[in-house]
C-alpha cells in the first residue's frame, strides 16, 4: 500500500465554479504508480467547496453559480453573520451544501471518473483568495 498526502495552494479564482482536475493532477505525478486505489480531496476553507460535475460544457458551471446564489441569496437581513461583506454568510451555507471534500477512485493510473466529470473549486466568495487542498492519494 501506497500512500502521499501533498498540501497545495491553488492560485485565486474568482467566484463560481472552476474545472481543476488537471490542475490537481499535477501535482500529483506518482497517480501513474497506482494500480487500484482512491484519491480524497479536501478543502480547507468554510467559504469555498469541492465536487464533481460536468467537465464540458461550462454553461453548467455558469448554471450552478446562477442558481447557488438565488437558492442562497446575499443580504438576507435574517443573516447576522455579514461581519466580512454580503457573500460571507451565503459562501459559508453553499461551502456546507456541497462539501469540502470529495473521493475519488483510481484505476490503472488514472482518475476513473465518468466521461464527463470533473472536480469543481466552488469559490462561494467575491474576493476568496488563495485556496489550499489537501491531497491524499492512497493504492496499491
């Protein structure tokens, strides 16, 4: 059994839903040495989350931002918690609705998602920053 756990920090994105498999790929090279196994993808933020949907068409990921910020909308006066900005509250409630973190299998080498998946960064803020992920790939 093989195991590496490798902190990154992946450079700002603005708010909505981002493709980065490839860009945890690669930061990721021994996946290559893993005949069967699970790669698990945590974020460390409350205001930022992870999951995997359609890799695309990007109309998708626009879909998704569009309707996170209806169903959780900014200045809702039942929120207190606006200590940094409108976002803040809303970005804590959609990061608990999808979750910070997701598992993946591995198979052969490879991510084995569907056709057409793909691991989303959802940054729930206007101005997030710098996002960091904990990687742990585990196999045999």
């Amino acid at each position: 059994m093989k195991a590496i756990q490798r902190e990154i920090s992946l450079s700002p994105y603005p708010r909505g839903f981002h493709l980065i498999t490839d860009e945890i790929l690669n930061f990721l090279p021994e996946i290559n040495t893993i005949d069967i196994g699970t790669l698990h993808v945590f974020i460390k933020h409350t205001s930022a989350s992870l999951t995997i949907n359609e890799n695309a068409d990007p109309t998708v990921r626009s879909d998704f931002e569009s309707w996170f910020n209806e169903a959780v909308a900014e200045n809702n006066p039942k929120f207190t918690h606006t200590y940094e900005g409108a976002d803040d509250m809303p970005a804590h409630i959609k990061g608990s609705l999808l979750g910070a973190s997701v598992i993946l299998p591995v198979t052969s080498g490879q991510l084995n998602l569907g056709t057409w998946q793909g691991i989303y960064l959802c940054e729930h803020r206007n101005y997030g920053g710098s996002r960091k992920l904990v990687l742990t790939l585990m196999g045999a």
